[in-house]
C-alpha cells in the first residue's frame, strides 16, 4: 500500500513541475520585450532580492491565490 507521505510526495512534485514549467515560459515571454515595463520590474526584483527568493515569493504567491481571488469576490 502506498503511504500518505508518498501520494503526497508525488502530488507536490507535479506542482513543482508545473511551476518549473511556467517559470521557464515567463522568462520566454520576458525575452521577447527587454524593454517592457513588466522586464525591467523584474529585472529590478532579481536584483534587489536574487533569483532564489523571487522564486519563492513568486510561487508562494500563486500557491495563495486562490484565497486571494475567494477574498475579492
């Protein structure tokens, strides 16, 4: 019998791939316009707090947001 621990495991590294992914396809779509107002923010951002920590703040926001979106309505 699989383990809670183990499906669990397996669910969070699927959001973690999922993560990985959008990530990765953000930073195409920042490459596209260096110049845009979005780039440059977060240009400004992973200089001011690393590529590390904007990470995190940037998947800790979207690990939240359902509770910001039920909060607005």
């Amino acid at each position: 019998p699989l383990s809670a621990k183990l499906a669990g495991a397996t669910l969070v590294d699927s959001d973690s791939r999922l993560f990985d992914e959008w990530w990765q396809s953000f930073a195409v779509e920042l490459q596209k316009d260096p110049d845009s107002a979005l780039t440059q923010s977060f240009v400004s951002l992973l200089h001011e707090a690393g590529l590390d920590t904007t990470r995190r703040l940037v998947r800790r926001g979207m690990d939240r947001r359902a509770e910001w979106l039920a909060f607005t309505q």
